[in-house]
C-alpha cells in the first residue's frame, strides 16, 4: 500500500494544477460551455420536477435494493446470466479474475465503468497476466498514460491535443498529427482489432433492470455495443445502487441523464441486454455472461438516514462541471477515483479515510453542485458530514474547540473581539489576524487586504444613529452577525437611512451573539446550538414584524440551521425565531413604494455589478430583489457571466486553500472589470471582504460595497 | 411527427431521405459505397445487409457486381477491417430525440451497424412513436424476451474526449443514413 498523502503533498499537487495554463483554460471553457448546453438541454422541461422524479426512483429502490436484487436474480437464471455479489473491492476482483480463467480468456476489452474503476479491477487483472484493454477514447488516453479519469464522463478532460498526439505516436511507434480527427481514427483502428482479438469484454451497467434481467448502457462511441459483441464471454459490473424495477423507471432517468451529462438529448447508443445473445464463435452459439454486483460498503450506506442520499448518484458529472474549485484545480485534485463533488462524498465511503481526508476539504460549500445534481444530492450538506466523521474520527482542531468555549459565552466572546481591535493595532493599517475568523498570517493570504476590527462595533453606536421614526408602519430588529458588528459597521449604518425610509421601528438586541455557522462548519455542533438558543433567547422577547440581516450567510443560518439545531425544547421559539428573519435587499423590496423610486441617488448612472452571495442565491433562492433595489435607486444593474459564481472566500476555505480562493476570486474580478462596471455590490460582508480584498490588492478601479452602501 | 424525428435526427448528424421505392434505396446504397474510400487493404468494397428478404437480395445484388460491390449476408465478423456499408432495418424510431429502435439479436445484424464505415437504417414512417415513453409496452416486449439485444441509435458514433472537440465515428459508423419508407416493404418482424 502506498503510504497516504500528506496535506502539504496534496496542497503542492494543487498548486501545480493551477500553474497548468492549458489545465486552467480548458476547464474554464468547459464550466462556460456547459451552463448553456445544459440549459438548451432542458428547454421546455421542467427541470426540477424530473429532478424530484429520478431522486424519488432512486431513493426507493436503494431502499428495497435487496427485493430487486433477489428479482433480478430469479429472471436473470431464466436469462442464463449468472449473477454475483461481491461484498468487497477484492471480491468483485476475484470473482472477475476466476470467470477469466474458467473461460480460458487472456485478453480482455473494456468500455467505460466507474464501478471497475472504483473497484481498480484494471490492475488486478494485469497483475494476473491479462491483458486489459479500455475501448473508450478517454479511458483508453489516461489508461495508456498509466493515469485514472479526471471526470467521469470526460475522463481525459484534462489533456491537450498535443499531448494525445504525442501519446499515439509512442503508441504506435509512428509519428502522428496533431490533428483531432486524426488522432480519433488511429483510436479507431488500433482498437478495431483489440474487440476482434479479445476473448471477454467487461462493461458496466447504466441501469440493471429487476422484471426482465435487463441491464442498459449507454455510450456515445459505440464500444461498449462492441465490447457485448464480438468477444466470447461478457462481464457486467454495477453497484447494487444501479438496479431499478423496470424500464420505464431506465426510460425517465435516462431522458435525464444525458441532458445533464453533456447537455445532449441523448446519447448515440443505448443497448438492452437480456442475457447472452447470439455470439458464433462461443459455445453453442451464445455468449457466456455474468453480472457482477458490488455492494463495497452501499448496502451499510443504503440504511443511513443522512447518507443513503449519495447512492442516488446517476454519474453525470454535472457536479463537477459547476464546481468553482473542479474548474480551478481538474479532477485529480477534485477526488480519489469519483470525481466532484460527489466524489468528495463517496471517496471516504468507497476508498476509505485516508483517500478523502484532504480532498473532503476541498469544497467552499458554494451549493453550486446541488443546484444541478440530477438526482437532487444535497451535496455541500453531506460534503460537510463527510467531513464532520473525518473531524470526529481524527479529533477536532485546536481552534475549533476553542471556538467552542468561547462562544458558550457571549461577553467573553465579544470582550475578545474588542481586545483583537487593540492587539491588532501595529498591524491594522493593513492586515491582522482576526481571530474569530481563522486568518493566517501567511504569504498565502497576502492576495487581498485584510480589514481590521474596528475600535467601537456597531452595538456601541446603535442608541446614537437609530432613525426616530415617529408613526412606524413596520417594526424590525437587527441582526448583525459579528463581521458586520465588529468589522463593517459601515453597513448597518449606511441601511439607517433606507430603513427610516420604509417607516421602520429599528431595534437591536444587545444580547444577540454569533449565528453559529463558523462554529457548525467547524463540526462543532453543540456550540452552534448554544449559540442559536442564545439568540432565539435575544430576540423573544420583542413585538417584531421582521428580523433583517445584511450577512446572506446569517439569513440562511438563521433560516435554515437554526430550528434543526435549537431542537425539540425550544422547537416553537426557534421557528417563530427563523420565520421572521429576512435578508436586508428582500426587506426592502416587500417595503417599497413611491419612495424608494428615487432615481437622483445614482444619477451619475454608475454601471452597477452584482456579486449573489452562495447563502443568497442558493441557500434562499433570492435573486430578483438585490438588482431591482438597485435599479429603482437609478443605477444602471450590468449583468456579468460570473454573477452566480462563488467568491472563494467560504469561510475557512480560504485558509486551507488559499492558492484556489485567489484564482477563483481572480476570475471573478476579471469577469467584473470587463462589464465596465464602476461598482460591484453584494450583500454579504464575508463576500466584501474578499472582493474588496481583491481589487484593492489588484489595484482595479472598481469599488466594491454592501447593497446598502449603493442604496445610501 | 416525422418532421419533428427528421430534424431531431439531423441535429444529431444523421442523414434523412425519403426514397420512393427499394429500387431508390439500393441506387443510394451503390452511390453511397462507390463514392467512399474502401476501409478494406486490398480495396474490395462491401456491403452487408443481413435482414433484407431474399427478392430484395437479389436486386441489391444485381447492382452490386455491376459496381464490383461484394455483397455479403452473414459471417460479417470475418470483416475485421469492416465493412463499407451495412444496411438494416428498424423497428421503431423515436421523434423526440431522433433515435432508431433496432432489435439487433442477431450477430450478423449487429455488427452490420456496428462495423460499417456507413450506417444505413431502413424505417417505415408508420413506426415513428412520439417519445420512448409513448412505446412502453414494445419496449417492454423486445427487451423482455430472454437473450435479446436491443439497440437505441441516435446519430453516428461520435466523441468529445479529445480537447471536447466533436469527432464522429471513433468505434462504430462514420455516418448514419435513415432512409424513410412511407409504404411498408416488410410486414410484421423483420424478414
């Protein structure tokens, strides 16, 4: 075995993948390119509703996997194909290695399989003296390459023409064209004669079909309709997780599937096998055929409440192709041999601890995945449970168990952070350590300017700058979160003005403290409770229409985690608690009127960019609100191609990762400054910090502010 | 519906004709192979077409020595450089998506579509159903029988895995050629 990777080795793997000029372009061209095939795709579908279909198909028949996998079995004896269950990796091997030998084969074909990639059956069998040949034009690429797949539908995605070229020529000792067509047609030839030499083909399986014994598979290249045909014996390899009752349920996912995938209706071919056909060169004229099913830890998974969700995976890859940090880093910093973000997820199921320990980190838990996720995954929540196990498995760090203390008590936690103001004084003018939010002290960090902890936070100008609004036509309370509190009071006070504006009756509870996100994706999860019952405590006591926050990522915390988290004593407070809470531009919407309609606020027609922070647009679904604020105001809303896409700030993310969060957040500014924008607004202060960050530390002539700070 | 099966399969790079008889289909198949270069070293050109009856056989044959075509109906496996052209017939063709239903239990079928250079497909208009879901129970029937092998095509075989650049025919035909039938030459399963 070889020894498990270091956090430093896989950081400096990384770091090499970002100084991939070819890398960085390719993938950048392929996450541009795929939103619009997607989107073309699904024209007229709805896409959620067969989102909710293929994940309730999914999520039953993981449940009854055993009954149809006992169906199967039953017709599959009818069918003459001769079933398998391989509880392990090895197991799966073994049973592959002795159909091999009993039948006599010693050259083999295959097309694409994830589960034999999961399982390394390649290597295996090699071991063994087979010779194994991969029939897709990407497998076949990275097999040669001695390499696994860096996506699981493009598995040589992340090779030039150039490299292919000098490959083939190797491969066939003579020197070949750089020349894509080319190149396709020498791959066409060298392998035509493999399918006609090889004794058993190996495929995987698409779908496995309990009533008829069916199993489908789809390609674009057509091997895998070779690979069933000309060799003598066929092996198929799937998940218990691929089994589904009967066709129709294979119709539907995959009418999805390929839409999703690569942005196709469908693909080339789609080939049902029920049981060995006629093959002429076999014994008695048919195929000799097996199907090897591989439970590797699904059928334990299966039983999970939280988990079981990862079996319903259909392996379109789509989580990868919206990944900011798959588009940044490619697949082989993305995963172990799944790839994306299920990957992530799926790696410490399948490959154990020490092949997820450092790439679970690798996510800034954007939610772009499961925006996309066919099968309706909510991946980020289970990226953050995988690494919740990993942090209870190996111990929490240091920072998070203090963290943890700190925050039991709100007095200490705010005494702390008036102290950090005056500690930090040497520093401030340009960086300084916050520390409540982990930043390091590196060279790393050094791609954006850090802002300082402020001397008086905002709860100590509250009673001065409250607008006094004499007949209030609605009343609210603040929440301000601490970066706001104690680092950008500026927002809060820039939105007095709107908030007079709208007749509002402001107050601020003194004793609201941390939402408790920080501390929940530290895997501290017993602080973020004492937290929440803190605040719900905070806030109960007063006659309030609303709860406006100006932090996207307080709003979805307060929404969403807070009554999970606040549990069954204080079930009723929390969710009276978390109705109310409303970000700041959707308050200011639900309030508008005549007044709000003063265009002279921007009448210099400042071209106006819009950041949505992850929390905003994905974790509320808001979008519309921010950019028709602004517009009322008068400023001229530019729409830019990047306007969803994560900052890379995430909170910790950036910190373990820095040299993936300045390149995400590079892109960014760069999609910003060409829209000609004169200001780039958002509305999280986290999202500011890094966005200001960076085009202050970039020199660019684009100031970047809270919503509110354009509205005043 | 055949309009909406056309032009789904020509997105997809097929070619759509409409012939008026077998007489044109055969004429097609001659012009089609006499114009491509031969994919076997010793420049004999092929056709294989295992499903045609045996009348339609022998007319597709006169054309063929005319043209110096061998024309072949099974042991299409002794092809391993593959064949010029093989001709087969669908079952069904699906409209939404531009995809043919072949039942493709038979070797010698198979490979017809699978290791010729040109692909071409004979279908009658009758068959087109809407969507996959609208022939359920069809479906059902083909695949439910045991040993049976039933293939969806939709376009040529194609690839993106270099550079994400479109190629077609890295494994199996290099173009696909639906020809559309609007009267019936065969009846019931294929002959």
């Amino acid at each position: 075995m070889a020894r498990p990777e270091t956090i430093k080795q896989y950081r400096k793997r990384v770091q090499e993948a970002l100084e991939n000029p070819f890398l960085r372009q390719a993938m950048d061209n392929f996450a541009v390119a795929y939103r619009t095939g997607r989107a073309n795709a699904f024209k007229g579908l709805d896409v959620q509703d067969h989102v909710r279909k293929v994940a309730d198909i999914k999520q039953s028949c993981i449940k009854q996997w055993r009954r149809l996998f006992e169906q199967f079995k039953e017709k599959a004896l009818e069918n003459n194909i001769h079933v398998h269950l391989a509880d392990t990796a090895e197991d799966a091997c073994r049973i592959i290695e002795s159909i091999a030998a009993d039948s006599g084969s010693k050259k083999i074909v295959k097309s694409k399989s994830m589960t034999a990639e999961e399982i390394h059956l390649n290597a295996w069998l090699e071991k063994e003296g087979l010779e194994v040949t991969e029939t897709d034009l990407g497998e076949w690429i990275v097999q040669l390459r001695k390499e696994g797949p860096s996506h699981m539908v493009m598995p040589a995605i992340h090779l030039s023409r150039n490299q292919v070229a000098d490959l083939f020529s190797d491969v066939t000792g003579k020197k070949q064209e750089v020349d894509i067509d080319q190149l396709v047609k020498v791959a066409r030839k060298e392998l035509r004669e493999k399918y006609f030499q090889a004794d058993m083909g190996i495929t995987g399986a698409n779908f496995v079909i309990a009533d008829t014994g069916t199993i489908g598979i789809t390609t674009n290249e057509g091997n895998a309709r070779l690979v069933t045909t000309l060799p003598g014996v066929h092996v198929a390899v799937a998940g218990i997780d691929k089994l589904l009752p009967s066709i129709s349920e294979a119709l539907f996912i995959n009418r999805v599937l390929p839409k999703n995938a690569t942005g196709q209706q469908i693909t080339s071919y789609v080939t049902w096998i029920t049981g060995p056909s006629e093959c002429t060169v076999a014994e008695g004229g048919k195929r000799e055929m097996h199907m090897v099913f591989l439970d590797n830890g699904r059928s334990k998974l299966a039983g999970d409440d939280v988990f079981s969700q990862a079996l319903s995976c259909i392996r379109c890859g789509a989580c990868a192709n919206v990944c900011p940090v798959y588009r940044m880093v490619g697949g082989h910093r993305m995963g172990h041999v799944y790839i994306g973000a299920i990957g992530l997820i799926t790696t410490y199921f399948f490959h154990g601890i020490e092949n997820a320990r450092h790439i679970a980190k690798n996510c800034t838990g954007c939610g772009a995945c499961k925006e996309v996720c066919a099968a309706g995954i909510d991946l980020p929540e289970l990226i953050k449970g995988v690494q919740d196990k990993i942090r209870d498995r190996d111990g929490h760090p240091v920072k998070g168990m203090l963290l943890k203390q700190v925050l039991k008590n709100r007095r200490m936690f705010h005494g702390l952070l008036r102290s950090a103001s005056i500690a930090q004084k040497p520093f401030s003018k340009d960086a300084f350590l916050h520390r409540h939010l982990p930043m390091i002290f590196s060279k790393e960090q050094d791609f954006r300017a850090i802002p300082a902890v402020v001397s008086r936070p905002f709860r100590d100008r509250f009673e001065k700058i409250v607008p006094a609004v004499e007949s209030p036509t609605v009343k609210i309370a603040l929440f301000s979160g601490c970066l706001q509190d104690f680092v950008y009071p500026e927002h809060l006070e820039a939105a007095m003005a709107s908030f007079e504006r709208a007749g509002a009756d402001v107050k601020f509870p003194m004793d609201q403290t941390c939402c408790g996100l920080p501390a929940l994706m530290m895997g501290e999860g017993e602080a973020a409770r004492s937290v929440a019952v803190q605040n719900i405590m905070a806030f109960k006591e007063l006659d309030l229409d609303y709860i406006v926050t100006l932090c996207a990522s307080c709003a979805s915390h307060l929404t969403h985690k807070v009554p999970k988290l606040a549990g069954e004593r204080f079930k009723e407070e929390a969710l009276a608690f978390s109705e109310k809470v409303i970000p700041y531009s959707v308050f200011l919407d639900r309030m508008s009127d005549e007044a709000e309609y003063d265009v002279s606020a921007g009448q210099t027609g400042q071209k106006v960019a819009w950041h949505a922070p992850c929390h905003l647009i994905r974790g509320l679904g808001i979008s519309r609100e921010p950019k028709d604020v602004i517009s009322r105001r008068g400023f001229r809303y530019v729409a830019t191609c990047e306007e969803e896409t994560c900052c890379g700030l995430a909170g910790s993310y950036s910190v373990d990762f820095p040299l993936v969060s300045k390149e995400i957040l590079a892109k960014k500014l760069a999609d910003v400054e060409q829209s000609g924008a004169d200001i780039l607004a958002t509305e999280c202060p986290g999202c500011v910090l890094q966005l200001r960050g960076g085009a202050v530390r970039q020199g660019l002539d684009i100031r970047v502010l809270h919503v509110s700070e354009v509205l005043s | 519906m055949v309009n909406r099966f056309t032009t789904m399969a020509e997105q997809v790079s097929a070619f759509v004709s409409f012939p008026a008889d077998l007489e044109q289909v055969f004429e097609k198949c001659i012009t089609l192979c006499t114009q491509k270069k031969p994919c076997s070293r010793d420049g004999q050109k092929t056709i294989a077409s295992p499903d045609l009856a045996s009348d339609h056989m022998a007319e597709l044959n006169n054309l063929c020595l005319k043209n110096g075509i061998e024309l072949v109906r099974e042991n299409i496996r002794q092809y391993e450089q593959g064949v010029d052209l093989g001709i087969t017939l669908a079952d069904f063709a699906i409209a939404e998506t531009g995809t043919l239903v072949i039942n493709s239990d038979g070797e010698d079928r198979r490979l017809a579509s699978m290791v010729s250079d040109l692909h071409v497909v004979l279908m009658h208009e009758k068959d087109i159903r809407e969507s996959a879901f609208d022939m359920e129970d069809d479906l059902k029937q083909m695949t439910g029988r045991s040993g049976s092998y039933t293939a969806f095509i939709t376009g040529a075989s194609r690839t993106a895995d270099i550079e994400r650049v479109l190629a077609l025919g890295v494994h199996g035909p290099l173009e696909l050629h639906i020809m559309i039938l609007r009267e019936e030459i065969w009846h019931g399963p294929k002959p």
